[in-house]
C-alpha cells in the first residue's frame, strides 16, 4: 500500500536502489535484495512508476537520519565481508 512513513520510504529506497544498479552500475551480474514480504506489492509498484517514486522529494529529512547507500556483500571464509558501497 501507498502511504507516508518509514515503510514508504524504505519503499521507495528499495526500488530506486534496484534501478540505479541496474541502470548505473556495471560489472554486477546478479542483484539480491531482502525485504519482508510486505514491502513486495508497493516497491513492484514503485519500480513500475518513475513518477510516483518522485514522492522520495518529500522524503528528504529521512535521507539526512538514514544511511541510504547501497552495499555490496561478497561471501568470505567467515560469513560475508562490505565490499563496496554505491
């Protein structure tokens, strides 16, 4: 479902961050993102409609409270290692 808060945000991060790996970022074969499933029908929706993830604008105080950044995590002999953030 549409709405505001921190669940639309998160939302919208998702499909924005998707979008820009695939449309930003070479060099990446396959793309994993964990999110409860919840967040499933409104970040499809998000990822359907560039104008409607223009509503991030009104989201801009969150941006300055959460760290948005997209990581990279590569498998290691202990588990998984950041290997780089976009």
């Amino acid at each position: 479902m549409i709405s505001y808060g921190i669940t639309d945000y998160r939302n919208i991060g998702i499909a924005e961050g998707l979008e820009r790996l695939c449309n930003e970022v070479n060099n990446i074969k396959k793309v994993c993102a964990i999110y409860g499933a919840g967040h499933a029908e409104t970040v499809h929706k998000y990822l359907m409609s560039p104008i409607l993830r223009k509503k991030h604008l009104i989201y801009l105080p969150y941006d300055f409270m959460f760290d948005a950044k997209i990581r990279e995590y590569l498998p290691d002999k202990d588990g998984w290692t950041l290997s780089r953030t976009f």
